[in-house]
C-alpha cells in the first residue's frame, strides 16, 4: 500500500501549498496503521485523497491577444452583471461576472485570466458560508485582484472563500507582469472564484458549463456577439 501510495505521488504534480497536509495525512495513517491495519489502510485512501485535492495539472492556455480564459476549474455557477469590490477601486458600474464554483474534486490551483500587470490586490476577512449561495457568501473572507490587461482595459479576479474553505492563497504582488494561464494562487477546500470582464465584454460561457482554469475562453473581448444562450442537450 505504501509503495503504491508513493507511485501515486510520483505520478502528479502537487501545489506546494499541499505537502504539510499531506504529510500530516501520510503520519496519521502510519499511526493509525500500528493500531489497526484496517485503519491503515483508510489513513492511505485519505492521504492519496489529499495528494489528489492538490494536483496542479499542467494547462494549455491560448495565447492569443484579447481572450480571458478561466480563473478556476468548476462549474459556471452564476453568470450576471455587477460591480466589482469596492476596494479595488474600479467603480460602481456593473460588468459581466462570470462565477465558477469548485467542489472538492475539482483542481483548485487558481490561475491568471489575461495577460497584463497586478494594479491591486486587496484582502477582506469575512465569515465562512457556502459559497454557492451567492447572497450569504458576500460577506466571505476574499481575495481580491484587479488586473490591468496591455489594451488599458480592467478585469477583476475575487478569490472566495466558502464553507469548507479555510485559507485563501494568492502568491502574486502589486506592479507584477503576469500572462494568461499563469499560477498565481488556491483556495482550500473547495469555495469559488469570480471574474469581473472588461467593460462592455459578453461572456461566451453559460451556466451549468465546466470550465478548466488556464484554458476555457470566458470572453474575448473582440468579439461581436452578444452574450450566450445555451440548454442541456441529451
């Protein structure tokens, strides 16, 4: 079981944000494993478990100038118009928010939606509510992150913590230069992620979709279309 456990590992990519928790998990299971095999082995489930919640997979990201893809793996939870948090300072007119909602089992590294440069982030302690909920969740702990791309135009990425969630993670700094695709941060375990687009830029995701971070296309802000309709088709 163990050496299994170990191929496993070997075979993933982990976010460094996961190895305490998962040698916690692997200790846990080696003591409960002198107790009790049974128990060892649940303790070895529960760990490949917790390597997994914190796979970071590889992505491809389309380059191409003017897409914003997906911030968070998940399901298109909410697609309406609203103002961006107030301490990012971007104003009080409503813009496209494209929420997607990570459970569990969902890769929860976060990733960068555009190219461009950090203008502001901005923490805000909160409670600990679902965050599928969309009027109890914004009083949530968040993490909030505006993003200038290379056209002068402004998105916002809001890291949300939920009712599992315990700890938001956001590894990037003010004045950073950073591109479409790129890491910049977590939520454990499990909450959702939202995306302000530019300024008169329709989503081209509908609710109920599964979006992959670093690699789904939310919008583009070239586009002419007006936002989407879509239905689940058998």
């Amino acid at each position: 079981m163990l050496d299994s456990a170990i191929t496993f590992l070997q075979a993933i990519r982990i976010h460094k944000a996961g190895w305490p928790f998962i040698l916690l998990f692997a200790a846990a299971a080696v003591a409960a494993g002198f107790v009790s095999e049974p128990l060892g082995y649940v303790g070895a489930v529960l760990t490949a478990w917790c390597a997994y919640f914190f796979r970071d997979p590889d992505r491809v990201t389309p380059t191409r100038d003017g897409l914003i893809v997906s911030a968070a793996d998940g399901a298109v939870q909410l697609i309406d118009r609203a103002s961006p948090p107030e301490e990012l300072g971007m104003g009080n007119g409503a813009r496209w928010r494209v929420a997607v909602f990570m459970n569990v089992f969902d890769v929860h590294v976060n990733r960068i939606p555009a190219d461009g440069t950090v203008a502001a982030l901005r923490y805000r302690p909160g409670r600990f509510v679902n965050a599928s909920l969309d009027k109890l969740s914004e009083g949530n702990e968040r993490q909030s992150l505006r993003l200038t791309m290379a056209d002068g135009r402004d998105l916002a990425v809001v890291q949300i913590a939920g009712l599992i969630a315990r700890r938001i993670v956001c590894d990037v700094v003010e004045g950073q230069a950073v591109e479409a695709g790129e890491r910049f941060g977590m939520i454990r375990f499990g909450s959702r992620v939202d995306v302000y687009l530019p300024a008169e830029v329709e989503p081209l995701v509908a609710v109920g979709q599964r979006a992959i971070a670093g690699e789904t296309v939310l919008a583009d802000v070239r586009a002419q279309e007006p936002a989407r309709a879509a239905e689940v088709r058998g």
